[in-house]
C-alpha cells in the first residue's frame, strides 16, 4: 500500500508539475495573444491612415480630372462656336466679293456708256470743215 501511496504521490506531483507547465504555456500564448491583437491594432489603424491618405488623393486627382475635363469640354465649345463663325464670316466675305465684282462689272459698263455717249455727242457737234478729237485728253 506504501508503494502505492508512493507512486500515486509521484503521479500527483507530475500532474501538478504538468499543470504548472499547462497553466504556464497558457500564459504565454494568452501573453502572445494580447501581443498580436496590439499588433493588429497598431496594423490597423496604419492601413486606415494609409487608405484613408490615399482616399484624399484619389479625391483631389479625380477634382483634377474633372476640372481639366470640364475645361476640355468648355474649349470645345468654344471652338465649335468660333469654327461656325468664321464659317459665317466666310460667307458673307464670299457674299461680298461677288457683289464688289458685280459693282465693278456694273462701273465698267457705266464708263464704257459713258465713253460711247461722249463719242457720239462728239460726232454730232462735228462740222465737214472742221475734225474734234472725241475724246479729251484726259481719257486717253
């Protein structure tokens, strides 16, 4: 019965001897646990920083898209507007070239009339014994 009070001694003491080791080994790993959580912590608010800096980036480039966007479609327009009027400006350029060259052609036949009137008046004030040069000297 000594013998096995004996080992039943020594069984208890390296139960309670496991014990320690277990209770120990808990420690750590409860001690590593709140280590990885802090870690995690501190690894998740830099990813938020970090995420929420480069949020305000994307933000200011997409304002700057959109500025350089909308000026884009501004000098479009502007363009549009200015190409239709030099297309308008042509044509009324074109409108009055024909009508200077109609006004010319209608001065040309005026002064040609005008030179044939003279002619004739001059052969009708002719007399037989006198010659008048028809036209003066200032049209030849």
């Amino acid at each position: 019965a000594q013998e096995r009070h004996g080992s039943a001694e020594e069984r208890i003491e390296r139960l309670e001897t496991q014990l320690d080791e277990q209770r120990s080994e808990l420690q750590r790993a409860r001690q590593r646990e709140k280590m990885n959580e802090e870690h995690n912590a501190r690894l998740s608010g830099t990813v938020d920083k970090l995420l929420s800096e480069s949020n305000e980036r994307l933000q200011l480039h997409l304002k700057e898209r959109m500025a350089a966007l909308e000026e884009k479609n501004t000098l479009t327009q502007e363009l549009e507007k200015t190409k239709k009027l030099l297309e308008e400006t042509l044509q009324e350029k074109e409108k009055l070239e024909a009508e200077v060259e109609k006004l010319k052609s209608q001065v040309e036949l005026l002064h040609h009339q005008l030179q044939q009137s003279k002619l004739e008046s001059a052969r009708y004030q002719l007399t037989p014994s006198v010659f008048i040069d028809p036209l003066p000297s200032s049209f030849r």
